[in-house]
C-alpha cells in the first residue's frame, strides 16, 4: 500500500516520536528540512507564507520562532492554543531549531514581488 504524500506529510509527527533520539536524517539536509516544513503550508502558506488570518512563519526571526515552538511543545502551551501543541509533539529540539532556522531564512515577501514582477 502506498500512502499519497498528504498522508505521508500527515504521519511525519507521529514517526518521529517513534524515532530514536539519535539527530534527525535532515539536520544537515537543506532539501530534506523543505519536506518536513512542506506540512506547515497545510495553515500557514506556502514557504510559511499565510494568506489568512494564520501567522507567517516566513522571514520571522529564529530566536522567536524557537521560542514559539518550544512554548507550543511545553507542558503548559499558551492559553488559546489550537492543534500546534498538538504538531509539535512529535518533534524534538533539533527538529523544532532546524525548522525556526529554516523559516527565518525565507523572506517574507516573495522575490518576484519585492521587486515588483
């Protein structure tokens, strides 16, 4: 049986948590770190681009983005939470630094729109 890549996007949270605490296989994959973040599009756009009422993760700076996914990952996450202390879970730290990192060197606007094309 194969799953479609949404369900594979969809089980990655529930996979790490079953993986070992040995560093993820993307730390040190720039491609790789784009797939695992390619499921936060699902709510917050494209490259971490919202077009909604959902924050942009894009251009954010990492230090807070760290933050953010760490509070999100506590035992106590911020009042109003949704399903992101649900997400985060399954991540360790790395993964949560790799992916702050990851978003924080995207800008926040597209190229071709920063330069007006």
């Amino acid at each position: 049986m194969s799953l479609s890549l949404v369900g594979r996007l969809l089980i990655a949270p529930a996979l790490l948590a079953a993986s070992s605490a040995a560093a993820p296989a993307w730390a040190s994959s720039t491609l790789d770190i784009k797939t695992v973040a390619s499921s936060c599009a699902n709510c917050h756009g494209p490259d971490g681009r919202s077009t909604t009422l959902i924050p942009s993760l894009a251009g954010r700076p990492e230090a807070t983005l760290l933050e953010q996914l760490r509070s999100f990952a506590s035992d106590t996450p911020p009042a109003g939470t949704t399903i992101m202390s649900r997400l985060v879970k399954g991540y360790q730290d790395t993964d949560l630094e790799a992916l702050a990192r990851h978003f924080s060197e995207i800008p926040s606007t597209p190229r071709s729109v920063a330069q007006g094309r």
